[in-house]
C-alpha cells in the first residue's frame, strides 16, 4: 500500500519553526517510504483563514524545499462532505444542537472541568427538550452542534489506534466531553473536518506533533462512528527554544516568511531541522518533554 501523509496547516497565522518541523516530518516520512505528501489548506474557520497566509504557507514550503503531490486540498471545499457526515450523525441521534455562548457556559459551571480541549462544556442544552430544541433551529437560532459523547462512545464500543512512536493507545475521548462539530460560525469543526478529509485523501500516516496526540482519540471515535478507515499516526515530539519554550507563534518566534524575505538559506535551515538542530548561527532548540 502507497503511503500518503499531508501537512494540514491553518491560514490563521504566519508558519513558524515548529510548523516547519511538522511538514518536514510528513514530508521525510512518505518519501522515505516512496509514497504520496499532500498539502491541505485548513480554512473552515472563515473569519480568520487568510489568503495572504494561504500564499505564504506555499512559497515557505517552498523555500525548505518541500514539494507536495497532486492538488492542494481546502477545507472551504469540502462542506458537503461535513454536511454529510453531520446528517449521518444526527440520524444517529448522536448529535444536538446548542445554543450557548461562551458567557452562558462559563456562567452555568462555576469551577467549569477542564478537558484536552479546555473547559467541558456542561451539558446545558442536551437537557433541552428535543422538541423545543428542534423549533429553534427551525427559527434560525444560531447554534452549534455537539456530539452526545457518551451516547456515542457506547454506541462505537471500545477503539484504539496505533502510534508508530507511543505504541498500541486505547481511544478515550470521554475526557473531552460533548465536543462541538459544527460551530456557529464555521460549518465543521476541526474535529469532524479532519476526520473526514484525511479518511477522503486517503491519508494512511498521520504525522503530526504530539500536542494533538490526544486529539486522535476524538477522531478515532468518529471514524468508528463514520465508517471511515483508521490511519497509523505518529505524533513528533515537539521544538523548544533555548528557554524550553515552546516554538508557536504566541511566544514571538520568528515567522518563516521574515527569515525567507531576509535572504536565510531555507534548503540549509530544513537540513538542520532534521539534524535536530536549529537555524545555523541561531540559539539551540530541542525537544519539549512528552509530558509537555
Ligand atoms: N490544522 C491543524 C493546525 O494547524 C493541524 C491539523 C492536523 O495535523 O491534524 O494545527
């Protein structure tokens, strides 16, 4: 079998080491093995995907010297697949609309629990009485739809997935709660979107940083759910500057756009990321812990 992996970034920001690091992994480990790296734009979030991000994460890839295969996939595309895959969901009465707000979830749980993605939602408008909950989506109130997560994990029965560096894991997405699938203002979440594409992309290796490793739970439930093939995923270890931080953008590490348009050898700096290294001349990185 072809091994296909792909590199999914976000067009909400500028790419930073640690993304360049992620793509170079995705890319390494399907041309070692001679197969396929696809890149997928992941703009389901309309109000802060970028085009001009969009171009910049192209001509980064570009500039390490990272060629993707075929056509670039966007999520902005591919809605009648969520939709889709939201309608099977909600035939399975595993889905509920919610109209809460974020002041009305944190107003509702005092000391809210805090689950892989933050706070878990508390449940509020899975009480609603389905008949009330239905004549409000049919009047337009806006609403997000959340997957009924103990329904659904009943109903998947027990499920695990294979990471190529961490071993056999059992999925255990209960700790997420009721995660939300369709948001008010993105017709997917990234939950549901991702699980669709890499099962329609034929994504066979996921390979991601660790920071989603628990994430794959979640999408491991939904391919149960879905009927959708469950990829080997291999989520790497995490860069870290000099200070242990971190390499994201919110920590103020430089955007691959500024060392491309300051002449920086991208060819040379990918070499030294596989080395393990960082940019030459530059402080060290290194490797967050697994806890991290
Ligand atoms: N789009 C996600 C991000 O930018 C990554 C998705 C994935 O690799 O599963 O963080």
């Amino acid at each position: 079998m072809t091994v296909v992996t792909r590199f999914a970034p976000s067009p909400t920001g500028r790419l930073h080491l640690g993304h360049a690091y992620a793509a170079i992994r995705a890319h390494d480990h399907a041309r070692r093995a001679g197969g396929r790296f696809l890149l997928r734009i992941e703009d389901i979030d309309g109000t802060r995907s970028r085009e001009d991000h969009v171009a910049g994460i192209l001509a980064d890839l570009a500039w390490l010297g990272l060629a993707w295969d075929g056509p670039v996939v966007r999520q902005s595309t591919r809605l009648p697949a969520y939709a889709a895959a939201l309608d099977r969901l909600r035939a399975d009465r595993l889905l509920y609309p919610c109209f809460c707000t974020r002041a009305d979830i944190a107003a509702s749980a005092s000391a809210p629990h805090h689950g892989p993605d933050g706070p878990v939602y508390p449940g509020t408008c899975r009480r609603l009485d389905a008949g009330v909950a239905a004549e409000r989506v049919a009047a337009g109130v806006p609403h997000a739809w959340r997957l009924a997560m103990d329904a659904a994990f009943a109903a998947a029965g027990p499920l695990g997935w294979i990471d190529r560096d961490a071993g056999p894991q059992r999925a255990e997405p209960l700790a997420f709660g009721d995660v939300v699938l369709a948001r008010k203002d993105a017709p997917a979440s990234y939950h549901l979107a991702v699980t669709v594409d890499d099962a329609a992309q034929g994504v066979t290796d996921v390979v991601r940083g660790r920071d989603l490793m628990r994430a794959t739970d979640v999408h491991r439930l939904l391919q149960g759910l879905l009927g959708l093939p469950t990829p080997v995923y291999l989520h790497h270890p995490l860069l870290v500057g000099a200070d242990g931080e971190r390499l994201a953008k919110r920590n103020g590490a430089a955007a691959l756009a500024d060392r491309r348009a300051a002449g920086e050898d991208g060819a040379a700096l990918a070499r030294s990321l596989r080395a393990g290294q960082g940019a030459p001349g530059a402080p060290p990185i290194g490797f967050a812990p697994d806890n991290a």
